[in-house]
C-alpha cells in the first residue's frame, strides 16, 4: 500500500532573517551591504516594483546550471555502465517557450503533456525528434499532428492509443517511435495523488499485460516498440521503489525479447527526484551524483541478474530542474494572531511548541500556488525586504481566496514584526505552481520573470482584469463594437 510522506518537520532556525541555499536559487543573497533579499543580483522589492506583485521569479542560471548538472550525472553514470542516457526535461513542472529553449540548449530533450505542451515545444525550435509525448488521452488530432511533427517517441499509455497511433503513422506514410507505459507495482514513497505506479490509477497499463500489448504493436508496420516507460512517483528522496522496479521491468525485457526477436533497445525510468522545500528536507536530500550511480548500478544489476543486455536509459526529472529556480514574491496584506489550543502545542512537533500563531495574508494564495491544498505541500518564507531582529514567530502564509484550506506556506519562523506592505519570498516555487495556476475568485495570473547577471525580463505575460473580462461574451461583444462605458 501507499503510505503518505510525512510532513516535512521544522527546526527553529538560528536566524529567522536567513537564506538557506540548500532551498532558495543559489544566487540569492543577503549580504551585510543590502539588507533586502537578491535574486540574481536583482533586490526583491526592485521586481515588484517593476513587474508586480504576486511575482513568479525564475532565476535562469540555476535552472541551466541544474539541468546540465542532472543531464551530465545520468549520462556519466551511464557511459560506465556500457550505455547511453537520454535526460527529457519534464514540462509539465513549468513549460513556457524560454524555459523549453534553455532546456534545449542545455543538451536535454523535452516531454511534453498535450498538445498545447508540443505547441510550445515547437515555437521553442526544439527538435521534433527530441520530443517525448505522453498522456493518458491523447486525442487523435493531438496524436496526428505529433506524428506530421516528426515527435521522436510517443509514449502508449492504453491499447486503444496503439490503433490511433498506428493509424496516424499510416496516413503520415512514417514510421513512428513508441513506448509503452506500465505500471510495475512498485510504489515510491510519497503522497497518494502523486503515485503513479499502482495499478488502480488512470496511468499506463499493468506489467503483467505487457507481452500481449507489445504484441499488438508488432502487428503494426507504421510502429516500432522501443521499450517500456514507468513512472513510480514524485518527490523521491531514495532510490530502493527504482530498484525494485527496474529488476521487475527488466524481467519482463527478456520476455518480450523472445517476443521480438531481438533486445529491446530502451528503457524509460521516468522521473519524480525530490528537491528540498525546506531545510529539514535539505538534510535528507541526495546529490543528483549519487542518485545517478545508484541508479546506473540498478540497471546493470538487474540487466546481469536476467541475463540481458543493458538498454539504452531515458529520465524525465521536471522538479528536479526547476524547482529550485523559483521564488514567489508576495505583499502582506493583513496579520492576526490566533492562540492553539494547548492540545495542538503538545502533540505537533512541527509547531515547535509556540502558543500562538500570527497568520499573514498576502496577495496571492491557492491561485498562484495550488500545492498546498492538493498535497499538503510546505514551503519556506522569508521577509525579503528588510531583516528584523524582532523575537520570532510561529507563522501561517495564507492567500486572499475564499476557502480556509488557502495556505501558501503551513508553517514557518521569521520575525514577528512582519507587517503590512513587506514582501514576503517563497522558495523553491519552480515547478508545479505557474503550471497549475488559476483565475478562482477573478485573479489574474501573475507574470513570470527570469533574472540572470543583474536583469530581468518577462518571459510569461501576466494577466490582467481586463483579460479576466474579455473573456466573457458579452464584454468582448461589446468592447468589439466599441459599447463600453470607459
């Protein structure tokens, strides 16, 4: 069964003024000559200033940085073992035409989601034959245009895709590039909603079935099966769930060989790396390095003990890229505090045995950052604007939406005086927060910049309310024949 990942526990920092490295960007600073938080050079309130608050930051060099340090561990690691690696960044963290270029340009292929996900590919001049398609229901006109794009390999996810696909290439006149998405029974140990491994779940097809369905594909000439894919999970800080489920997939390769006629080529161990959202989890937290070596050790353990040739590999890490690259700037709107109940001060470790705590509302919330609520999700706050030597605080981050469970940040300690007008910094807001945003309660999206050397830039447009309105008939209506009230 699947067991939820404990929340993450917290210790009181030192400083509650502190920025922990191990959590935010790498470039982000505060140093004795500027008080204020610094995110690629740039101080925080010199970007709200600019572009606005809330504001997703991306910092640039250590999305690229951390890219090419995962590209190069799995393909080191893979080289000593006898084989090559493919590194497909996952889009589906965050995907916008910049990051998908960057990403390119850092030598990794991109996995895409949808077809708005591909479209975004595309107008990157990311190469088609580096492109991975996944999806649980792809439509046959996303399947179609994948396939005239020259997609390098769509990932089977149900038997009815095999026809749609085969179908497709037919029409193309092409041969298409497929693997088969599986279900080893191996679960990570995460949250629920973030297993995608067992099989009662909308994910790929049981391990069990897939000699059958490689069958069905075979039958195809516009197919080539190139290998098993397998996602395990999400937030992943040990490597045991992916030796368990290499040694079962790759059993299965020796069937599907006999099966064949010849080895299969590829092996597609998804993604699902943790990064650090707090300093507690930062202790725990492996080196891309070692998860690499384990990983390559897996597989030619598993390879040896079925006495089948090492596969080609290919990694789908999203989070593990960008994660870190992202900060949330926010403005404090409003402070209460509330008293806990004796109760929760005794029994919750995580409340670090404070009698009360100061809730602080920003402008943004589970619009900007639905993790929280999905997941139970936690994350790390500073006051980015000044530092304090306030006695600290026990601290809930909480949004402007109309739902008490609208937490950006659980728990956290900084400094008691943080009032109205300061922003607030939330790391490691990189991956899965943009990509899941929404309009609830009429808020505009807020934009997405990247810094680099001591620039910004926008590189994701914000909405605004006269967006939000423009999308209702009526308005747009009357906007286009000019019957507007301004």
């Amino acid at each position: 069964m699947e067991h939820h990942m404990p929340e993450p526990q917290h210790t009181a920092p030192a400083d509650p003024n502190a920025i922990d490295q191990r959590v935010f960007p790498p470039t982000a600073r505060r140093g004795r000559e500027c008080e204020q938080l610094k995110i690629g050079g740039i101080r925080a309130t010199e970007l709200t200033a600019k572009h606005g608050s809330p504001l997703y930051v991306v910092d640039e060099d250590a999305a690229r940085t951390r890219a090419r340090e995962i590209r190069e561990a799995l393909q080191t690691e893979a080289l000593r073992i006898g084989t090559e690696a493919t590194v497909y960044y996952a889009g589906k963290a965050f995907l916008c035409v910049e990051v998908a270029r960057w990403m390119a340009e850092e030598g990794l292929a991109i996995d895409v989601a949808s077809g708005g996900e591909l479209a975004v590919a595309l107008a990157a001049g990311v190469d088609p034959a580096r492109i991975g398609f996944h999806g649980n229901n792809k439509s046959e006109a996303e399947i179609a245009r994948a396939v005239r794009a020259g997609v390098g390999t769509i990932i089977i996810d149900s038997e009815i895709e095999t026809q749609r696909i085969a179908h497709a290439a037919a029409a193309a006149g092409t041969t298409q590039r497929v693997r088969l998405r599986v279900n080893s029974g191996v679960h990570a140990s995460t949250h629920d909603f973030l297993a995608t491994s067992h099989e009662d779940q909308k994910f790929g097809q049981p391990l069990r079935d897939a000699p059958r369905l490689v069958r069905g594909i075979l039958a195809h000439e516009s197919l080539e099966f190139v290998g098993l894919h397998c996602h395990i999970g999400s937030q992943i800080f040990a490597t045991d769930g992916f030796r368990e489920s290499a040694r079962r997939l790759l059993g299965t390769y020796r069937e599907l060989a006999e099966i064949t006629g010849a080895d299969i080529p590829e092996l597609n161990l998804g993604g699902g790396f943790g990064i650090a959202y707090t300093s507690a989890q930062a202790e725990e937290a492996p080196a891309i390095a070692e998860i690499a070596r384990e990983l390559a050790d897996i597989v030619a353990d598993g390879a040896r003990e079925h006495g089948i040739a090492i596969p080609k590999l290919a990694f789908e890490p999203g989070r593990a890229v960008i994660g870190q690259a992202g900060v949330t700037l926010y403005t404090v709107g409003t402070t209460k505090t509330v008293q806990l109940a004796e109760s929760d001060v005794a029994g919750d470790p995580a409340d670090l045995g404070y009698s009360e705590r100061l809730y602080v509302s920003v402008d943004g919330g589970m619009s900007d950052n639905a993790r929280p609520a999905l997941y139970g999700a936690d994350y790390q706050v500073r006051i980015a604007n000044r530092v304090s030597d306030a006695a600290p605080a026990l601290v809930r981050v909480v949004g402007k939406h109309c739902e008490s469970g609208d937490i950006v940040v659980q728990r956290d300690v900084i400094p008691g005086d943080v009032r109205p007008g300061d922003t607030l910094a939330v790391a490691a807001t990189g991956a899965y927060c943009w990509s899941l945003s929404s309009n609830y309660n009429y808020m505009p999206r807020p934009p997405v910049v990247a810094v680099r050397g001591g620039t910004s830039r926008v590189i994701v447009r914000g909405q605004t309310e006269d967006d939000l309105l423009a999308q209702s008939v009526m308005v747009a209506d009357a906007i286009e024949n000019g019957d507007t009230n301004e």
